[in-house]
C-alpha cells in the first residue's frame, strides 16, 4: 500500500456527500488537502473539522468548475507548494431533473453538462501539466454506472458520464508516457444529497429513490477512491464499478416493501 503522507490531493465538490468522505479519509491518512465547492461555508466547517480531528494541513476556497476563469485563479493563487498537486479527485457533479427527453427542462441540461463534462476538462486541463511536468500524478474521476448503462428519464445525466467514461480512457492514453495514473470510480446509488439537487429539493421523491433498499453510502465510495490512490506506483485500477447488493446494473434493484 502506498503512503499518502504529505501527498497533495485535490478534491472538487468536496462539501457533501462523496466529495467530503474523500476528504476525511484522505485527510484521516495523513493527506494535504486542497479542498472545493461553490459554497463556503460547509468547506470552511470541514476544514476546521479535519483540523481538529486529524491536524491537517487543508487549503479551502469556493470554485464553480463551470468557470474556466476561476478555475485559472483558484490554481494561480495556490501557494506554489501547493500547486504540486499528487492527486487530483474530479467529484463535483450533479444530476438536474428525471424526464423523457422530449419533455425535459432545457436548463438542467446545461448544468449538467457544464458541470460533469466541461468542469471536469477544466479542472483537468488546468492541473495536469503539473503532473506532465513532474511526470507523477494520479487524476481520480467520479463517474457513474449512468456512463455505463444509459436509463430512461435520465439521457443527459448519462450522456454526461458517458462522456466522462470517455475523457477518463482518452487521457490515460495521453499520460501514459508521463507516469502519470487514471482511474475512475463508477458507483450506483449512493445516498448523498444527489437527489435531492435531481429533484430540486422535493424530498419525498429523495426519499423514494432509496425505499426498499440499503444504497450505498458516501464512505462506501471513498473506501474505493482510497484504494486506487494506495496502490503502488506500478499498478493502476482503471476502473471501479460499485453498486449496492440490492442494485444488479442501472435498470434491475430488488426492493422489499
Ligand atoms: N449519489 C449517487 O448516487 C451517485 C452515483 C454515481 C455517481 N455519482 C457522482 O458522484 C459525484 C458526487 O456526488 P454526490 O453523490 O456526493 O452528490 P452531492 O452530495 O450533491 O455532492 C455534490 C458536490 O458537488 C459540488 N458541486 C456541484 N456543482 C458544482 C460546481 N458547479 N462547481 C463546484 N462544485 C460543485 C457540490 O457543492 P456546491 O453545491 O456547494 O457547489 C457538492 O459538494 C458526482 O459527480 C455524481 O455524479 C453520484
């Protein structure tokens, strides 16, 4: 197992759900972390949080991975110390509404897009020449089963990581002279506050999305996050696709009443 002692890892949407158990754990190993989100305030809670509980060293800013310019900011006004970045985790994303497609809300399709395709190149393009530079680094992406196996009422949530799927294959194939590692991890249902932001809040639709069944939980998918970025330097975990025992693939759950 390799040591994430002092490594410099960087988690987008880091104030909820996967994002946030990412951080603990990485912070709980001993990790630097550069932590983000739109929002402010639940980044600055869990940043004094880490401290206290595992002395860490954590770097917090608000960031919409939708914003190239900010992008660019928030990482030029890193500290260069900081800019070293080991390991890069691309986890913010969303899914806005779940309709058939020809009644789908126009708006909730930007947003998706934007921010599970676009932020990720973003983010993305703006950290990996450091890694290219110091041929090291390690780039975790959040997909989904939803980049596996597209659902009905959910085309562009899944296009979205379809698309992520693809971006993943291609730059491990760019960096693969660069030691640099790619991986992604493709979880099924996780309770978080995804459907929550999928139902714009309704959260008796939330609810029900996990009625029935024991779906995973956010430590659940940063156990996985942890386990590709522990490997040693020559094995690299391509893929992980992890769902709930009571979830076979995106369309067949086994609910009791
Ligand atoms: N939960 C599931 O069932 C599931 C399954 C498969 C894959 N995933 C993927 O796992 C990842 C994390 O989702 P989650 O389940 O942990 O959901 P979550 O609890 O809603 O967390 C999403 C995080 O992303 C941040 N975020 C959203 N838009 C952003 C933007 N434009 N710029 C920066 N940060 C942004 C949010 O913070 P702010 O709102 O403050 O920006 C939040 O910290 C996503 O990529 C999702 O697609 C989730």
């Amino acid at each position: 197992m390799e040591s994430l002692k002092g490594k410099i890892v960087f988690i987008t949407g880091a104030s909820s759900g996967i994002g946030k158990a990412c951080a603990e754990s990485f912070a709980s190993l001993g990790a630097k972390l550069i932590i983000s989100s739109r929002g402010f305030d639940k980044l600055e809670h869990l940043a004094v949080e880490l401290k206290e509980k595992y002395n860490s060293e954590v770097h917090y800013a608000s960031l919409d991975v939708r914003d190239i310019k900010s992008v660019q900011k928030f990482y030029n006004a890193l500290p260069d110390d900081w800019k070293r970045i080991d390991i890069l985790v691309n986890n913010a994303g969303l899914a806005r509404g779940f309709n058939k497609l020809y009644e789908d809300d126009i708006a909730g399709w930007e947003e998706m897009i934007d921010t599970n395709v676009k932020g990720v190149l973003y983010i993305t393009r703006t950290v990996v020449p450091g890694m290219v530079e110091r041929e090291s680094g390690h780039v975790i992406n959040l997909g989904s089963i939803a980049g596996h196996q597209a659902y009905p009422k959910g085309a562009v949530y899944c296009a979205s990581k379809h698309a992520l799927d693809a971006i993943t294959n291609s730059l491990r194939q760019d960096v693969i002279d660069k030691n640099i590692r790619v991986s992604t991890v493709d979880p099924g249902m996780v309770e978080t506050n995804f459907s929550n932001i999928r139902f714009y809040g309704d959260e008796e639709k939330a609810k029900n999305v996990y009625k029935g069944l024991t779906p995973l939980f956010a430590g659940d998918i940063a156990d996985a996050v942890i386990y590709c970025a522990t490997r040693p330097p020559h094995a690299n975990i391509n893929e992980m696709v992890i769902m709930p025992s009571a979830q076979a693939n995106s369309y067949v759950n086994y609910r009791k009443n």
